[in-house]
C-alpha cells in the first residue's frame, strides 16, 4: 500500500451464512491495499473506467463497465487501485 494513496472505502450491505456483500468507493487514486482473496467472489461495477491490478506477477489494468460483471476463485491476492480522476464504484458478492 503506498502512503500516499487514499484508502478505498468499505461498506458492508450484506453479511449473512451464504455471503458478504461489500460496497467499495474509490476517490480517484484509491487503492484497497494488498490483500488475498479468501473467498470465491463477484463483482458488479457501478460505474465505468479502469482499475489498476497490482500483482505479485506484475500491473494489469482491467477495464470495467457499469453492470457487466465478473467473478474470480478464492486466492487471488492483489491491490486494487482507481486509475480514473472521478470517483469509482462497485459491489463485491464474496460466496461463504
């Protein structure tokens, strides 16, 4: 995680026996941090534009689009970071 990149921001809508359901808000240049994926997970932009994938294998950038999602198995391990100058939106769907 760099010191100078603001934090993405959390917000937990969902958490029951099947699934976590997260709110993530990216200000411009947000990151989430460096984590590993626990849980096998989907995603649901809400809003267009790029993210940049920090992995250990190298930077990715994924372009996303408002409501097409994707989903990935448990063990992925990356930091999440805006690569837009506008505020960045999606919904995580982690499956217990």
């Amino acid at each position: 995680m760099s010191a100078n990149r603001p934090k993405a921001i959390p917000t937990v809508q969902v958490e029951n026996d099947r699934v976590v359901v997260t709110e993530w808000r990216f200000p411009p240049g947000a990151e989430t941090g460096w984590h590993r994926h626990g849980m096998d997970y989907v995603v649901v932009p809400q809003t267009t534009g790029k993210l940049l994938l920090e992995t250990a294998d190298g930077d990715l950038t994924a372009d996303l689009t408002a409501g097409v999602s994707y989903s990935r198995n448990e063990g992925v391990e990356h930091n999440v970071v805006n690569a837009n100058d506008y505020e960045f939106v999606f919904v995580e769907v982690e499956i217990k």
